[in-house]
C-alpha cells in the first residue's frame, strides 16, 4: 500500500494534537479551579465549564481509539498487497 507511511504520519499528527488539547483542557480545569476558590466563582457556571472541559477529555480518549483502529485497517490494507499483485 503506497500510501500507509503518509497515513501513519497523519495519525501520529493526530495523536500529538490530541495529547496537547487533553494537556490545555487540564490546565484550563486547574485554572478555573484556582480562580473559583479565589473568588468564590458562580457554581452553576463552574459545573458546566467543567463538564464542558471532561467532555473534551472523553473526545480526546475517542480520537486515540479511532486513530488504534485507523491503523489496524492499514495493516489490514498492506497485507492484501501480495494478494493484490497481477500475476504474470
């Protein structure tokens, strides 16, 4: 398959971006956490903003296993090349 390298590096893209926005949505939680306990922030806003930012750690975890099965097809997908080639 001539294409599988390509695709693996787009996956590895993936991965890298999904690692930096699980990282920021921890953050951004910390963040918020210290500024509540600081000034006394709105609880209502509070759980939805973190709710909102759990949401975007479960969405991440999803993108890993999508990207776990992306590439289980291309290794599917290479070992059809054998059986691909035109016998002459």
């Amino acid at each position: 398959m001539q294409t599988g390298n390509e695709m693996r590096t787009c996956i590895k893209n993936i991965r890298y971006y999904t690692g930096k926005l699980t990282g920021l949505a921890s953050k951004q939680f910390d963040l918020d956490f210290d500024k509540g306990e600081k000034n006394k922030a709105n609880s209502d806003a509070g759980t939805i903003r973190a709710d909102c930012i759990a949401a975007i750690g479960i969405a991440t975890e999803w993108l890993n296993t999508y990207c776990g099965n992306i590439e289980v097809h291309i290794t599917n997908a290479e070992e059809q090349d054998t059986e691909m080639e035109i016998p002459f």
